[in-house]
C-alpha cells in the first residue's frame, strides 16, 4: 500500500519537473531563438534619458476666422556628437557629402568662404564697433571672435584697450581656418596645403579643401553650443525631404538624428509688423525665461515679435516630456511618452486682414505718388472708435515673415529700415493735426466759445511785434480774417491757436493732451514707444518756460518737441469723435481652446479714463475737420466717397534741409464715427498730399463692409 502512494508521489513530481522543464525551455526559445534579436539589443542599453518636447502652437487668425499663421511638420537633421566617439569627423564628412549630392544646404555661419583662395566673409569677423546712447564707440566680440578668445585662436581679446592700441594684427582666413582644423583634428598625413608666416596653415592630408572647409564650419557651429556662446541646438539642415532622410537612414549614421518638428506656417505676407515670428531662445534671454519657471529649455523656440511674442502664454501650449532609450552604439532603440506635449491655444486678432492688405498696397502706392522725393518711410493706424481695437496699423517699407532668414541681410542694411513698426515705435510732432486739443482745451476751460472770432493779423504779436507768423501770411502775405473755432479748424489758422494757447497756458495744454493719450502709453500688447508732450516737467522746467513764454505757442499747433506715434493719433481722434471716452487700444480679440471647442479669454473693452465735452463745443470742432474735407484742401479727395467724413492735415518741420513730415487724421462717418486713422509719412511734405491715401483706405472700408461675414462656427478655420 505505501509502496503505491510512494509510486503514485514519484509520478507526479516527474510530470510536475517535466512541465517546469517544458515551461522553462520553451521560454528560453522564444527568448533566443523568437525574440533574441529584440531581446539582444536590449540587453546592451545604456543610457536612458528624458527629453523635453515642446508642443505645436497656437494658430493666430484675424477677427473674422481667417488663418494668418500655423503649423506645418518638417522633418530637421541635428547631430548628436557625443554619440559618435573617435569617428565624429568621418561621419560628419560623410553627412556633409550626402547634403551636397542631395542639393540640401546645411546650417554654417563661419565668416570664411566656401572655397579656396579663403577670404572672410565680412569685415569684421572677429569683433565690430558701435555707438552706446552717449555716443561713445564701443567694440564687441561677434560670434566667431568670441569663440577665437575661448579656443586660443587668438593671442587675447581683439576689443581689449592694449591690444586694440597696439594695432596686433588678426589672422588671416586661411590663418584661421587652419587654426580651426588643428583644434578639430581636421588633418591626415600629407603635406601642408598652404603657408602663412613661414609655418604650414592647412595640414590636412589627402582631404580636399572644400571637404575641410566645410567640415571645420559644421564644428565650429557645434563648438559655438558646447562653449556656450550659443545656447540653442544646432540645427544642420531643417526642411529636409524624405529622399535625404532616406540616405541617412540607408548609411546608417550614428549620432545623425532625423525630427518631425513643426514650424510656422504663414498664410499672408502683410501684417509682419503685428504678427512678429519665433526662434530659439537667444543666449541673452535664457536667464529671462528660465526664472518663469514654466518649463522652458534652453533649445525652446519662443515669440521674438508682434502677437507671437505678446501672446506667447496662450501660444505656446505645454511642453511633453519623453524617455528616451539607447543602445551602446548611440543608436534609439525605443522612446515612451512620460507626458505628452499638449498644443498652445489659438489667438484672434482685432486685426482685418483683407483691410491690412488694403492699407498696406494703399500707403505703398500712395507714398510713391507724392510730390516729395524724399519720403522714408510711412505708416498708417485704423482703429475702431467705440473699442480701440485696431484693426489696421501698417509700416511702410515692410519685410516678409516668409522669407525672413533669406531676406535678412537685404533688410538689416536698407537705410530705411523696413523691421521697424514705424506705427507703434515712430515718434513725429503732430503739427496742426493737434489744434483740435488746444480747441477743447480752449473751450472747455471757457476761455472761448464756439462763436468766439480772433482777428488773424498775419503775425502774433502779443510778446513781440516780430512774433510768430500764421502759414498764410508766411506764405502769400494773406490773413484768415477773424474766424471762429470752426473756420481756424478748417483753414488752419495759427493766429486764432497761438492766442487760445497762450490763454490755456503750457499746464492746460498737457492736461488735455493727456486725456487724449498723447504722449502716453495706449494700452497696446505690442512694444510701443510712449512718446513726448513738449513742456514743462519739473518745477524748474517751468520757471524756465514762464520766461520763454513764446514756446507755448508753439506747442499750441503741434510743434515744439512734442512728438507721437501713430497710434496715439489714432486714439486721440477716436477718443475726440467718440464724445471723450479714452480706450486702451488693443489687438487681441479672444483666445480660444487649441480644438477651438471653446472661447477661453475674450477682450473687453477698457476705458482708460475719460473727458467730458459739452456737445456744443464738439459739434463746433467736429464741424471744422467736416469743413477740412468738403471746402478744404483735401476736398477733392474725398468728393466721391459714399461715406461722410473729417479730418485735419499736418506737417512738421524735421530740418531746413528737408521737407516737412506729411501727417494726417480723419475719421467717418461724421454722424456715427466708426473707425479712425492716423497717416505719418516721413519728409512727405503737406499733410493735405497724404488726404487722397486716406480717402482710398476710407473708400475700402465702407465698399466692402457689408461683405464682410464673422465665422461663428467653432472648430472652423478658412484662409
């Protein structure tokens, strides 16, 4: 009996070892024989890491749902050179011949040219000069100098007082260049390739000069992050296609990596200015966005103008983070998402871009038709009276967000500086466009009425009989006669503004001119210049200006030092026409959800402060800029709108040697204002040439507003 349980215990510890056998063998099989290959390259990992991935941003579109800018995937080549050990230079090389046969142009900025006899690239390669605020030259370090210092190229720094005293002389391109390929270990056994000072300069063996040039510019721009003189990663070819991406794949290039990256899209080339672009974060901007504790790495890309800087919080969403594994040879070998990226909001701009398009080829046109040959620049601002939304705000000469990098130098050395937003950031005296201030000053503080007449005697002669001149008299020995507010509004007579000025006084003209946000900030999102209203800031300065009395004078028709942008006339003639309500001008409208499921932020209207004005005093001074374009000067302009309107030209004086700046305002429709605009063009002349621009901006408008349609539904967007 015992020796059959015994038999029957054996039997089954026999099936229990032989299942465990099976199950273990079996095991082992798919390990090795199934699986071994994925299992192999496992087993050599060796380095884990998590990288940080930023999300797509938001899109901006303009108020009525039209995309302005987007995203589209490109794929980019980025090199990894820790990864590629003691074969860094034959990969590289390799890299670089794949590009040449493939067309692809790779990122070097090495001021030395491509191919022999070398030469730079720019005259000052190493260090360049420029005058501080004071007017003071000061020398600086470029890129490639800074790095030279660093490395040793260099026998000390090219900006140090000494050296710069002494007159040492600096390498030479080829000097340089085999300077760069020692360091890099750029260089075989053969004979040296060139001589400078009696040494050999390029010893680089059987490599042929082109290959080491190029080489030598990829690690330079390598070194230029490893030394921390740049801080973002070093992009070597972006926008790559998928024939190239292929030849990487097929050799089979280690520490060569191939992203999906997004990269703006632009739908328009008009509105630059406002809508701004994106690049990594500058090496002087890091500290900056590293203390925002937000997430941001040192390789992000972020807005570096307009609405992409302004509205970066919304744009850019939130970064993901991914784990990253490789095997010894450098080679990915599988990547997990810890978290992953989520997109950036979408912006809506108070912007019209079909209007922006409008003004933009308007202003371009206008200015080339103008009598003056001088002109510079212009710029021109159509605000929405009742809101302060600005719905245009052009510069003119522009640039192209598209072609920003290929166009850069040609812009960068225009002389008429197309990269600057001349209607937020240009400063110009106002000229008679400012003698509506002084006449609500004037008759708010009851110093005259509106049926108040003041004889124009040709010159003002209340301090001296040799006193200031009216433009009529200046001009055609003429007179206005004793007009009104009105009528002096209408011809722009400087007698009737220099006598209510002077009654005003320099204080009362401040006051007012700040209710209107003259010379003050406007509220704007994007970087504006504040301006300045001419007078007395201290006490001291008004001592000084009660015994230059005269000087009110001039501020009381818009000269003087006062000066503005075009914004702020913009807003000024708004606030005016709206009956005194100062609204914070503004160009975002709403924020939405990146799936456009919901309205996130939407922009109300804010009131920055107001002023009361009798009825009967605006109706008299609205009646006068209606007078300017039905018996004035820019009547002819505006005899066949189908729209209402007022205005009120300007020049300033910018030298004797120069013409005047052309400026001009205007708003419509005179009974129920809707939109005003604010023209500046540089050395453009009389304000009154720059009439028929503004009537063919106002002629858009009004001809196409009932055409134009918002899109309410949500998750829509058009082009």
């Amino acid at each position: 009996m015992e020796s059959k349980q015994f038999a029957r215990r054996t039997l089954v510890l026999i099936l229990l070892m032989g299942v465990l056998l099976f199950t273990l063998g079996a095991a082992l099989y798919d390990a090795q024989i199934i699986n071994g290959e994925e299992w192999a390259a496992a087993s050599v990992i060796k380095i884990t890491n998590e990288e940080s991935v930023s999300s797509a941003r938001g899109a901006i579109l303009d108020r009525y749902g039209r995309v302005l800018v987007s995203n589209r995937v490109t794929y980019q080549v980025t090199l990894n050179t820790g990864l590629m050990g003691e074969d860094r230079n034959e990969i590289l090389l390799e890299l670089i011949r794949l590009a040449r046969a493939a067309g692809v142009e790779w990122a070097d900025s090495l001021s030395v040219s491509q191919h022999a006899p070398f030469a730079f690239t720019r005259d000052d390669p190493f260090c360049y000069a420029y005058a501080d605020e004071e007017g003071n030259t000061v020398r600086a370090l470029t890129n490639l100098g800074r790095l030279s210092v660093k490395m040793g190229w260099l026998p000390g720094d090219p900006t140090a007082d000494v050296l710069h005293k002494q007159g040492w002389r600096l390498l030479t391109a080829e000097e340089l260049l085999g300077k760069l390929c020692a360091s890099f270990d750029i260089r075989g056994e053969g004979a040296a390739s060139g001589k400078g000072a009696g040494v050999p300069v390029l010893n680089i063996g059987d490599m042929s000069l082109s290959d080491a040039r190029a080489l030598a510019g990829v690690l330079y721009e390598v070194n230029l992050r490893s030394r921390e003189i740049l801080y973002d990663t070093y992009v070597f070819a972006r926008d790559v296609n998928i024939d190239f991406i292929s030849q990487i794949k097929e050799h089979n290039l280690v520490g060569v990596e191939v992203e999906a990256v997004t990269s703006r899209e632009y739908h328009t080339d008009y509105a630059a200015h406002l809508l701004g672009r994106v690049d990594s974060i500058y090496r002087e901007e890091w500290e900056y966005y590293r203390d925002l504790d937000q997430g941001y790495q040192m390789n992000d890309t972020v807005g570096k103008e307009g609405a992409e800087l302004a509205f970066e919080s919304y744009l850019r969403g939130t970064p993901g983070v991914r784990q990253v594994d490789r095997d010894t040879s450098g080679k990915l070998v599988d990547q997990t998402w810890i978290t992953e990226p989520e997109p950036g909001d979408n912006v809506v701009l108070t912007l019209d871009i079909d209007l922006q398009q409008a003004v933009e080829e308007i202003l371009a046109d206008g200015v080339t038709h103008l009598a003056s040959d001088q002109v510079r620049g212009a710029a021109a601002v159509v605000l929405d009276v009742n809101s302060g939304e600005v719905l245009s705000a052009a510069s003119y000469p522009t640039y192209r967000l598209s072609a920003y990098r290929e166009e850069y130098n040609e812009n960068a050395s225009n002389p008429l500086s197309p990269f600057v937003n001349r209607a937020f950031q240009g400063l110009y005296a106002p000229g008679s466009t400012f003698k509506m201030v002084t006449a609500v000053a004037g008759l708010e503080m009851g110093i005259i009425t509106p049926t108040t007449r003041i004889r124009d005697t040709g010159v003002y002669t209340y301090y001296t009989p040799n006193g200031p001149q009216c433009w009529i008299y200046r001009q055609y020995r003429g007179n206005h006669g004793s007009p009104n507010v009105t009528r002096a509004i209408e011809v722009s007579c400087n007698v009737f503004f220099y006598d209510v000025g002077r009654q005003v006084t320099i204080q009362g003209l401040q006051e007012y001119a700040a209710y209107f946000g003259l010379g003050e900030k406007t509220g704007i999102e994007l970087p504006e210049y504040t301006g300045t209203m001419a007078g007395p800031k201290t006490e001291e300065e008004a001592v000084e200006w009660q015994r230059q009395a005269g000087r009110t004078l001039s501020v009381a028709i818009g000269q003087e030092n006062s000066q503005f942008t075009p914004l702020q006339l913009a807003n000024y003639i708004a606030t005016l026409v709206n009956g005194g309500t100062h609204y914070a001008a503004h160009l975002l409208k709403e924020v939405k959800s990146n799936d456009f499921s919901q309205v996130l932020y939407t922009k109300e209207p804010e009131v920055l402060n107001s002023i009361e004005i009798d009825p009967a005093h605006l109706a008299a001074v609205k009646q006068g800029m209606r007078d300017v374009v039905t018996t004035g000067t820019v009547a002819p302009y505006f005899r066949n709108l189908d729209v209402t309107a007022g205005a009120k030209t300007g020049s300033a004086q910018v030298n004797v040697d120069s013409n005047s700046n052309a400026v001009f305002v205007c708003f419509a429709p005179y009974e129920e204002p809707e939109i005003a605009i604010a023209i500046v063009v540089e050395r453009g002349g009389s304000g009154s040439d720059v009439g028929a621009i503004a009537a063919d901006i106002m002629r858009y408008y009004f001809s196409v507003e009932e055409n134009r349609e918002e899109i309410v539904r949500e998750n829509t967007l058009i082009r």
